[in-house]
C-alpha cells in the first residue's frame, strides 16, 4: 500500500523542506500496523556474519537515527536495516537547513552533524525490539565534543551489542570536525582493538565493520585494509559520502553547500573504491557496497565489483519504497538468465574491470 502511495505523496512531500520531509514519513512510518514482507526468491538469500540475510538489500545508515521504524522498513522488504548513527550523548548537530535535494542530479547533500537523541533513547528502542524477525544493526560514532572519542565508540559498542546483529563503526562521515582523522593507520588501529575488545566483553557477538569515506587515497586504503584485517573485523562498508562535487552535477547553486554527497552522482567512486578494495581484501573481509544504488542494475554492478551485501537511502528520496522490490526483482531475474543459484559466483568477479574503468 505505502508502495503505492508515494507517487502520490512525492508532490507533497518534495514541495517541504527535505529535513520536515523525512520527519513527516518517519512519523507516517512509525504509525503503520505491523507487516511481514512477502518472501525473497531463495536465490537471493546471503549467508553471513552466521546469520541468514534473506535478500542483500539493506537500509543505509541516517535514515532512521534514532531507531523508530526499523521493523517498519523490514516490513517493505530490506533484507537488513542499519539504524543511526548515535553517539554516547544526545547532540543537535549542526544549524538547519542542513539537507538539500539536488533534484535533477538525483542526489542529496547533508551535513546533519551526527545529530542524536544520545544511546540510552536508542538502546533502550533497540532493547525492546528483542524477540522480533529481520536483521538490524547500528551505526556508531563519537560526540563532536568528545575528549576522547575512541571512548565514546567503545561505550556505543558495549551498550549496544547484545541487541544489534552487527555495528558499524563510522570514522567517515564528512560533518563532525576531526572525525576522519580517525581513519589514520595508528589511530584506526587503536579504535578497532578497543571497539573489539568491548564487543568480546559484552558476551555478544555481533559483527564489527568499518565504514570508510570514498575519498580516501588508494595508499591510504592499502593502509586502512591492512588494519582492518590485522584487527580481525567483520566487514568493510564502502562507502560513505563525499565532499567531491563531480563536474557534472547539473544543481551548481547547491552543489555549492558544504556537507556529504550522496545520490547517484556518488555511484562511479563509490564502486571504483569498494572495486579497488575488493582487489586488496578478497574473500578475507566481506564487503557492504553504498553509493548511488537505485536500480537493479546500479545494484548488480556494486555486487561484480566485490559486495556481498549492499545498502541504499538517497534513491528512495526520489524512487520511494517500491525501488526496494524493483532492485530484487531485477537482480533474481539476472540469477536467472546467467542460471546462476546465488549472487556468491558473481561477488567481484569484475572487479578489477570496474576498478579501472570507473
């Protein structure tokens, strides 16, 4: 039904300033009845961190920060959902407006600032879902204030542990001053030691991954992979936005707001990145392929250039929640006619292709 619907409320909701906008839907989300969502394709399932994805489409983190409607967008049909990013403290973030459509570019810009009602409001929303289907994870990050903001990562990773399938830890986003310092070899590996450590104390076992910003160089990446699989983590998450603006981005008045790029201008470095860094992990650390998804064949092409899972947020600004049926319709039919059984045969099989024509 909702499916339905957003044709019809796209007018109304594009004619809003984009923050009232998402406000708005999360409300409308929050009321829905609950829903189970029609069955995958079994082609489509993905076995990982030992649990059973039952499609490889996944909510990307910022749409959902404060973990409202998780079970809501389970209920559309993502196979998985990362909610957040929190931090130990709640934080406005930065000044509104702070979110802006590039409409013809079909991108988004954002500098929120890691806005966050704080982890008690989260872990006690992802505390009371317990008991309940789907895959939900979160996204975790440090205060912009933080004396010590690898402590405020390991107080997010032990609080939230034992009610999330996975955390991902973001040292990438563009819009907390110093964040991405954090990417740094020394200071990278001192923050995934730690965050492991707390994960094992928990007595949980949910998955450590790392989200990475697709503006790093490729050194900087040798750098970050060898870590990262030094440090034992469970899964790379490629990638964040960026601060580029690509020369060809038609909204040029907007492009010229600070703040992360997301959308399908985001897509060519995003899957040059998650290629190139397939090339350098393999099969070792499983890769989450972000950035500029919003078809099934955009989908497809993250999936050959090395991920096993993907995710997706700025194209359901423009195509709503019907692209989520769309893209797993689309990439079953692929399976089919390469009489494939599973998407495992085609993760990264082009990788070094993408990473050289993209």
């Amino acid at each position: 039904m909702i499916e339905a619907l957003f044709p019809l409320a796209r007018p109304i909701l594009h004619g809003l300033d984009a923050e009232t906008a998402h406000d708005l839907t999360l409300r409308g989300l929050s009321l829905l009845p609950p829903r189970s969502p029609a069955p995958d394709d079994a082609a489509l399932a993905v076995e990982l961190f030992g649990r059973r994805f039952p499609n490889p489409v996944g909510l990307a983190a910022g749409f959902d920060k404060g973990a409202r409607v998780a079970d809501a967008m389970l209920g559309l049909g993502f196979g998985f959902v990362e909610v957040g990013g929190v931090v130990p403290r709640p934080q406005p973030g930065n000044p509104r407006p702070r979110v802006f459509r590039l409409t013809r570019d079909r991108a988004v810009i954002n500098r929120f600032g890691l806005n966050s009602e704080g982890l008690d409001a989260v872990a006690d929303r992802l505390a009371a879902r317990a008991g309940r289907p789907g895959i939900v994870g979160v996204n975790i990050g440090a205060n912009k204030d933080a004396s010590d903001r690898i402590a405020d990562y390991v107080a997010c990773t032990a609080r939230l542990a034992p009610h999330v399938a996975f955390l991902t830890v973001n040292v990438s986003s563009p819009n907390t001053p110093g964040l991405r310092d954090l990417q740094g070899e020394a200071f990278l590996d001192d923050l995934l030691a730690r965050v492991v450590a707390a994960r094992d104390a928990s007595g949980a076992r949910p998955a450590i991954l790392l989200k990475i910003a697709p503006d790093i160089a490729l050194d900087g990446l040798d750098a970050m992979s060898a870590t990262a699989l030094r440090r034992g983590i469970d899964g790379l998450v490629v990638s964040n936005t960026t601060i580029a603006r690509p020369p060809t981005l038609a909204e040029t008045v907007l492009a010229e707001e600070t703040g992360g790029l997301s959308g399908r201008p985001l897509f060519a470095a995003s899957t040059r990145l998650l290629a190139e860094t397939f090339l350098r992990v393999g099969d070792r650390i499983p890769l989450i392929g972000v950035g500029g998804i919003d078809s099934a064949e955009t989908a497809w092409t993250k999936i050959r250039a090395g991920a096993r899972l993907l995710q997706l947020y700025s194209a359901l600004v423009y195509e709503g929640p019907g692209l989520v049926g769309t893209i797993k319709r689309g990439l079953a039919d692929r399976l089919r006619a390469e009489r494939l059984t599973s998407l495992a045969p085609a993760v990264g099989r082009d990788a070094a292709d993408i990473a050289r024509s993209l």
